[in-house]
C-alpha cells in the first residue's frame, strides 16, 4: 500500500507540472493571439493612384513618377482589388483622358475616409468618355468626386456623373459629395442620383460648386422614382450649392415626360438648393406632361430653395418656369429667390392625378419674379393649381413682389380645386391692361390679406373665372355670391414708384445669383426684400 501510494503521489506531480506547463504555454500563446487580431484588425493604409498622358499602364501608379496612362488601368485596379477607405485617383491637371471611370461594388470609404477622384498638378484634368457615362459610382458608400472636367463626345448616350443604387437595402448608401466639377454636352443628365425605383437610395449628398451645360435631359437630378402610392423618400440629406445649369435644351422626341430643367430633385427627405443658378433650359422640350423649371422639388419632403436666380427657361409647350413645389411636396419652402424673363411661372406650386403625396404645409415668401409667364404662355408670375380631386393645404405665399409682363394672364394666378391658401403682404404689378390676380375653380378656402396693387395705368383689374373682371379694388373685397372661394382684407392700391432696372437678358456669366437694385417707399413688411437676402 505504501509504494502504491508513493506511485500515485508521483503520477499527481507529473500531471500537475504538465498543466503548469499548458499554462505557461497558454499565457504566452494569448498575448501572440490578441497580437496577431489586432494586426489584422488595422485598416491597410489608403493609396493614392496618379494617372496622366505620359504615364505607362505597367507601372505601379503609386506616384506621379509612377503614374499610369488610361482610365482602364484604373478600372482593371478597382475590379481587380477595389477602393478602400482614404484610397485616391488623382489625373493629372490639363490632361485628357478618353474612356469611363466605374467605381461598382467597392468596400467604399468612411466618412473620415471617403475615396477621392480628383486632379493634381495644376488646373484640371478632362475625362472624355465618348458615347458613355463619364464616371458611374455604384452601390459605393463615401464617394467624393471633385476639380474635374467632364466632356462627352458626340453621339453620346450616357450621363456626367451618375450615381445608382441597384440592389434593395435596408439603409441609405451615405457620403455621395460632387464639388467643383464642370460637365457638359451628355445624353441623359449633367449629374444624376438615381434610386432606381428602390425603398432607399442615398443620403448625405453634396453636389457643390458645379456646372453642368448642355445635356439634353437635365443638368442636375436627384430622382427617386415616380410609383403611384409611394410611401417613402428613397433620398434624404441634400445640399446642392452654388452651381450653376445653363443650356441643357430638353429631347424633343420624348414626349410622355418632361426634360430640359435645371436642377430637379425628386423624392427627397430633408434637403437645400442655395446659391445657384438655372438659366436658358427646356429650349427644344414639347413634352405635353409638364415641365421642365429652372428649379424645383417634386414629391419631397422639407426641402428648402434659397437666394437661387432662375431666367430665360421655357419649352415648347408647357411650363418652362421659374421655380416650382410639385406632385405632392409637404412643408417645404422656396424662400427669397430671383425668377425673371421665363417662359413660364416664375413661382409655381401645382399638383395632379397620381402624385405620390398630399401637398401641404408649404411656403412662398420673400421672393422676386420680374417679367415671368410670358405673353401666350397661359402663366403668371406666381402661380398655384390643383387638379380636379387633388388638394393643396396650408399654403402661406407672403411678401413676394410680382412684376407681370406685358400680355400676361397675370401677375397671381389660382387655378383649379380645392387650394387653401394664404396669401398676404405681397406687392404685385401689373402693366396697362394687365391683370393682377386671376381666380378659377371651386372648393377654394383662400384669404388675400395686407396685399399692395398696382397697375401702371392707375386701374385695378382682377379676373374671376376668365371671363368676369372686377375694376375696382372695393368690388373686389366685397364680392358674394361665388366668391366665398376667398376673402380680402385690409388691401391697397397704390403705386409704389419703384426704382431701379426691371428689364433683365437671358445671358448668364457666373454661377452666383445676379440680384435686381430696386427699391420702393412701402417698408419692408410689404414685398420681397429688394436687394439680396
């Protein structure tokens, strides 16, 4: 029994010295383990592509020294190993560069690290993508593009710089920024966001300091898709910046929906326009389904249009506006803006059959419209409408000044069923023999309040149902019979001996908004604030 238990006291040490070796091992071997995750865990760091005419394609690209020569060795780099947060592709300023950028599918940036395609050296360099879509950015998160020149060649079917989402998500792509780039000459669009018909496209988007000229389709869009009973807003945070669009003429061919306008934005949560320009588009559009504008919202929601200038748009056929809130936009505001010599309305708030939304809860205030709704155009200088079945509520339109034009229907115009509105405190203008509101269709609940009239031949004219003028201001505020669409209260009619130029061209030079220097005695409760915001 002795020797048995001198045996199993023997065999007791050895096991415990071999688990106090395990677990020396062990804390040696844990420290190892963590180290080698955490290496693993560590971003790569981001690179920096250059590309330029004398480069070569078998190159590394990894300095200016090194740089490759065309878009496709780019291309073949991203599907080959993708972008990865901070990544950069810089082309050289001044060069020129035939072929397509495609960034599809990559891992993407992060916000502290977005991928960059951009230009070094000096100036700018020039991506020319002949019949193609200049760069197209898919389904990759925190994208900035910026100082590039974009110019597509004849015969050209795509769009500038196009961004889409292709697949269903649960959540918005983010970090889409386009600054500082000049584009010019596509197909389709200058720049378009496209959703693609998808619950959810991007967020977070910046197109800043750009200039698109000259696209047949548009110069900027940000679209979500137009399905009736839409119950979302695939886009959220815009902020379109100091560009400028000019020239882009509409297709004549394409006759069941609008093209030429400026800038557009369509199925937005949350979003800014401000600072830009739109002129000279919509020129070669006869679509009969309406538009293009200058500048406007449809089926979106808080979106925001400020110290804008918009001029010398028009179309064929219909609209060819100003500004415009359309097809059911909710509590958002076009807010001290410049609209003068366009075809169109100069501020228009209208809603049909099959729009996506009520249309509610929006505002016109503090804005100029000079010469807009030209002679034969059928428009005024602020103009609001409602198909028969459709509503607008909630309507404020208040310290505008509206300077009609010679041959115009009018200088304010409502139209159509079932508006409530409130329009208040704006000086508005008529020229000898002009009209200065006109009113038709029924189920109206409007209050016109605090108003300043003028006609340049000292008569007032206000227009019921086109066919019965009422000449006198008291006629007008104590109309009955069917005249409860509308009240008016505390209204004047007095010349307010403006100064300053009203005659404006349609020639543009900068992507900042031109403001008129007028001036006038009312006071500044009455009437747009006359110089810039």
């Amino acid at each position: 029994m002795a020797l048995r238990r001198h045996f199993e006291n023997q065999r007791r040490r050895w096991s415990d010295a071999g688990a106090s070796r395990q677990s020396r091992r062990m804390t040696f071997r844990v420290p190892i383990l963590l180290l080698f995750a955490w290496i693993a865990s560590v971003p790569a760091p981001a690179a920096v592509y250059f590309v330029s005419p004398q480069g070569n394609d078998n190159r590394s690209g990894e300095s200016p020294a090194e740089a490759w020569k065309t878009v496709d060795r780019v291309n073949r780099h991203i599907q080959e190993r993708g972008l990865r947060p901070g990544d950069a592709i810089r082309f050289r300023g001044g060069g020129r560069f035939p072929g397509h950028l495609v960034i599809d599918g990559s891992p993407g940036g992060t916000e502290s690290g977005p991928i960059l395609v951009s230009s070094y050296d000096s100036g700018r360099a020039t991506l020319l993508p002949a019949g193609q879509t200049g760069i197209l950015i898919r389904e990759t998160p925190w994208v900035t593009v910026s100082n590039l020149n974009l110019e597509a060649g004849q015969g050209n079917d795509g769009d500038g710089i196009r961004c889409d989402r292709v697949r269903q998500g649960p959540t918005r792509i983010p970090g889409l920024t386009i600054r500082d780039c000049t584009i010019t000459g596509f197909a389709w669009h200058g720049i378009m966001v496209d959703a693609l018909q998808h619950t959810n496209g991007f967020e977070r988007i910046r197109i800043e300091d750009c200039v698109t000229s000259r696209n047949r389709h548009a110069g900027i869009m940000i679209y979500g898709g137009n399905p009736t009973g839409r119950t979302g807003y695939p886009h959220s945070d815009l902020a379109v910046r100091r560009c400028l669009a000019a020239d882009n003429p509409g297709d004549p061919d394409l006759l069941q929906h609008h093209s030429g306008s400026g800038i557009f934005v369509d199925g937005v949560d949350s979003g800014e326009v401000t600072d830009c320009v739109s002129a000279g588009n919509g020129a070669e559009c006869r679509s009969e389904r309406g538009g293009p504008v200058g500048i406007w919202a449809h089926a979106s929601r808080r979106i925001v249009i400020t110290r804008c200038e918009s001029f010398g748009n028009q179309s064929l056929l219909r609209d060819g506006g100003g500004f415009d809130l359309d097809g059911g936009c909710e509590d958002s505001i076009l807010r001290g803006n410049f609209s003068h010599d366009n075809h169109g309305p100069g501020f228009l708030v209208y809603t049909y059959h099959g729009a996506p939304y009520a249309d509610r809860g929006c505002r016109i205030l503090e804005n100029i419209s000079i010469h807009d709704g030209a002679r034969g155009s059928g428009y005024a200088g602020v103009e609001v409408g409602a198909e028969d079945g459709c509503r607008i509520s909630e309507l404020e339109v208040a310290r505008n000044t509206v300077i009609a034009p010679s041959g115009s229907v009018g200088a304010v115009r409502i139209s159509g069923h079932n508006i409530q509105a409130v329009i208040r405190d704006n000086l508005v203008l008529a020229p000898e023999h002009g009209v200065l509101v006109t009113l038709s269709g029924f189920q109206h609940k409007l209050s016109f309040e605090g108003n300043r009239y003028w006609r340049t031949d000292g008569i007032p004219v206000f227009l019921v149902d086109a066919q019965w003028p009422v000449p006198s201001l008291e006629l007008w505020r104590n109309s009955t019979g069917p005249e409860t669409r509308f009240t008016a209260r505390n209204e004047v009619f007095v010349n307010p001996k403006l100064k300053g130029n009203t005659g404006w061209s349609t020639r543009y030079r900068e992507r900042t908004p031109r403001w008129p220097d007028l001036n006038h005695p009312l006071g500044t409760g009455v009437g747009a604030p006359l110089v810039r915001p």
